[in-house]
C-alpha cells in the first residue's frame, strides 16, 4: 500500500506538501432522515470512547508515567518516509513500533513525513472518502527536529478523570521519522474525539495535557494545517 516515491534530498526546505494529495472530500447528499441517523451512530461511538477514556484511570491501566497504560491495536503499518503516503489508511490500526521509549521518538531525525487521512466513517452507501489521503507535507531536517522535540516533551501519564469528547470519525495522521543509522518510527495520531498520539508500544492522551494540546498540536497544525474533508459534523 505504499507509493513509491523519491529520497527526500532537501536541508531545511520547510514543510513540502504533495498538492496532488490536499483535496477536499465531498460527502454524498442524502435525505435528512439519513443524515441524522448517520450522526446519531456517531454519537453512540463517541460515546463509547469516552467511556473507554475513563475506564483507562481505574487502577489496571498499568504505570501511567510511561504510556504503557495505552493499548496499541492491529492491523499495523510499517512506516517509511522514503517511500511516502499510503493513499489510504483502510486497513490499518496503528503503527509497528520500531522505537520502545520512552519518549515517543528518538532525538534528532533527519526528516519526517505528515500523511493526513479524512474520516474512517463515511455517509452514504459507498463510505465516501473512507481513509483517503487528504494531506501529504514532506519536513526538511529542521522541521523534522521541531516536532520531535515537541514529541519528545508529551506527558505519557494515564489520562485522569472524565472527559466529554467531540464525536470521533475515525479521522488519522500518520508521521514518520527518518534518523541516521536506524530504521525509521512511526506514530499513529488519532485527530478526532479523545485524541491519542502513539508509537505502536506506548501512547499520550491529549485530555487534561498541556504538553499535548499547547505544544505538539500546535506545531503539527502548523507544518500540516488539517484539512477540510467536508464532514457534515466537523468541529462538533
């Protein structure tokens, strides 16, 4: 499922985004009734992840302080910079952890890729848009470091409490590192409801972090601005 494509071969050349890639996603029109009904299922999964956020605090979620409270799923995705975009994520529930931290990631890559996926959940009777690739942002080697340093900064403690997520879609972003010497890691970046961020073994939650939501969203966002998939409940 990879797309093959050529070495990143740019010093600091900033963020290059594949223009092919950034397209908006039309959703199909469909009669009100099924709009709301399509709406009210995502509620109910939302839902369910808030829940699934609480239950992670009761005690058996394992050490808190260094992500092993969070559950990687399967199937994985083996991440390569080199080779670029999946032009979907359908299939895929994570990443292969090729770094065990903590941190997340490693100090000091090389480069670093952004693949930007529009929601897992789609309306109508085709899933329009279903995992597509919306966003493909190539990073020279300064802004690779900035985000892993930021990476490197995310709390990993359990998440605490209750939290009241926005409905999830299934929307994801996957960032790949590449370093000198070593295989490259990947993580897998849940961008919609209880927002989680991972590395195939261990993961940060975004609720109650600062370190999640003021410093690697904001770098993230900034050297791959999310893109409007034309979700018919998006910022809701």
């Amino acid at each position: 499922m990879r797309v093959e494509r050529g070495g990143i071969s740019g010093e600091d050349q900033g963020p290059v985004r594949d223009p092919v890639a950034e397209r908006p996603l039309r959703w199909p029109t469909l009669p009100r009734r099924s709009l709301w009904a399509a709406v009210a299922v995502a509620v109910v999964a939302a839902a369910v992840g808030a829940a699934l956020a609480v239950m992670a605090t009761d005690g058996s979620a394992g050490t808190g302080s260094t992500g092993t409270w969070f559950k990687p799923s399967s199937p994985k995705l083996n991440v390569s910079v080199a080779a670029g975009c999946p032009k979907s994520d359908t299939g895929y529930a994570d990443v292969v952890n090729t770094f065990p931290g903590p941190p997340l990631v490693p100090a000091d890559p090389s480069a670093g890729l952004i693949c930007r996926y529009g929601p897992g959940m789609g309306l109508g009777p085709n899933g329009s848009g279903r995992g597509l690739l919306v966003s493909s942002t190539r990073l020279g080697g300064t802004e690779a470091q900035q985000l892993a340093t930021v990476i490197q900064r995310i709390d990993l403690a359990a998440p605490s409490g209750v939290f009241h997520c926005p409905i999830d879609f299934g929307a994801v972003a996957v960032i790949g590192f590449s370093y000198p010497g070593r295989v490259d890691v990947g993580l897998w970046y849940r961008t919609g409801g209880c927002q989680t961020l991972d590395n195939g073994r261990i993961g940060a939650f975004e609720g109650g972090n600062p370190s999640f939501y003021g410093g690697f969203e904001s770098v993230i966002d900034r050297l791959s601005p999310p893109v409007n998939t034309g979700n018919p409940c998006q910022g809701c």
